[in-house]
C-alpha cells in the first residue's frame, strides 16, 4: 500500500461516497491518476471544463485496505443507569420510564444480563 498524503485519502473517500470527482487538475489528483486510483475522463463541458474523475477498481481496493488498517475506537462503556434505561426500552411495556423502575424490573434483568 503505497502512502498517501491526507488531501488525496480525502479526495479518494469523496468519489467513493459520491462516484465522481469534478475538479481542475492539481498535484493531488495527477499522484492518484498515475498510481491509477483514478480515471481521468478529461475536461468536461457538462462540469464547466474541469475535468471528471472517476474511482478505479484498484482505488477502491486501496482504500478498504486503508479502512481497514484504521485502528477501532473502543465500545462506549455504559453506566448502570444507562444499561437500565436500555433495559427498558427493549422492554417495551407501555409504561413511563419512572413507572416502570418502580416495578424493580430491572433488577432482575439486571442479574440475567451483567
């Protein structure tokens, strides 16, 4: 995998989101050219003579490989209060949230599921 700087991971995560980059031509977008990330299709009239670029297969490939050597951000640890609340609204049973930790439902919930 070939480094990148992050104007061009940005460019690369554009059209793929979008399938198409309209731009002039600058530094950036000649690197993912020749790399082959990109197709240039040339100027175009339709975009106001800048030219249109699309994703190639290989583009693609690299950038999932980048995704996936991103590192993860650790699941959100919940409270016991938010756990609770979260009991509750996969509970489903028609009360208010008040009502429904007065029937002490929770806590028996609470101790099937840690």
């Amino acid at each position: 995998m070939n480094p990148l700087n992050k104007e061009q991971i940005s460019i690369l995560e554009h059209t793929s989101n979008t399938g198409r980059y309209v731009s002039d031509l600058n530094e950036e977008l000649r690197g993912l050219v020749v790399c082959g990330h990109l197709h240039d299709h040339g100027s175009q009239r339709l975009a106001g003579g800048m030219h249109y670029l699309t994703l190639t297969s290989a583009g693609r490939q690299w950038l999932e490989e980048w995704r996936a050597a991103q590192p993860r951000p650790e699941p959100v640890r919940l409270t016991r209060g938010q756990r609770r609340y979260q009991m509750f609204l996969a509970a489903d049973c028609g009360f208010r949230f008040g009502d429904w930790l007065k029937t002490k439902r929770y806590e028996r919930e609470e101790r099937l599921c840690p």
